[in-house]
C-alpha cells in the first residue's frame, strides 16, 4: 500500500474575514471528497484570511495510481477554481 499527499496552498483575494474564508473553503473540501474519495483538512494559515493550505491524501496500491490520482485533483481544483490560485502545490508519496 502507498499513501499520496498532496499539500495546496490557496491564496484567497476576496476574503476579508476567517467567516468569510470558512465559506470558501468548506465546499472545496466538501467536492474534492465527494470527486476523488480523498481525505482533505486544512493543516495551516488558518488565523489567515487571505492564505489557507490544504493537505490531502489518498491510498492506492501503486504510487503511481496514487500520483495520478492527486494530479487529477489538482487539474481538476484548477479548473473549477480559477478565482482562488494555487501559490503552491507539492505531491509526496510515501511507499
């Protein structure tokens, strides 16, 4: 068994507050599980309105499969949230 992690660090323009910033980020969490069966938390800025960083994992049987997997994600975070940009994104696979 290999376990993929994807870290995505967001930046978020519009946000003026943490509630407005749970807003936004709780239906990204909510589709990328749904989508892609992956656990998703946010792991850090989280007293920063404008910043917030995703770390997502999935398990897979190959490591390929799970880079795979993570990479769609991110096209897929891309494509459906072109307003929020990735300022960094960084895939670990641990064997």
């Amino acid at each position: 068994m290999h376990v993929g992690i994807l870290t995505l660090t967001l930046y978020l323009p519009d946000c003026h507050s943490l509630k407005e910033k749970r807003g936004r980020i709780k239906p990204i969490i909510a589709r990328l599980r749904k989508e892609f069966n992956v656990s998703v938390v946010e792991s850090d800025h989280q007293d920063s309105w404008q910043s917030c960083q995703l770390l997502i994992a999935c398990a897979a049987s190959d490591g390929i499969i799970a880079e795979k997997t993570l990479g769609q994600v991110i096209t897929f975070y891309e494509n459906h949230w072109p307003d929020l940009p990735l300022t960094d994104e960084k895939i670990e696979i641990i064997y």
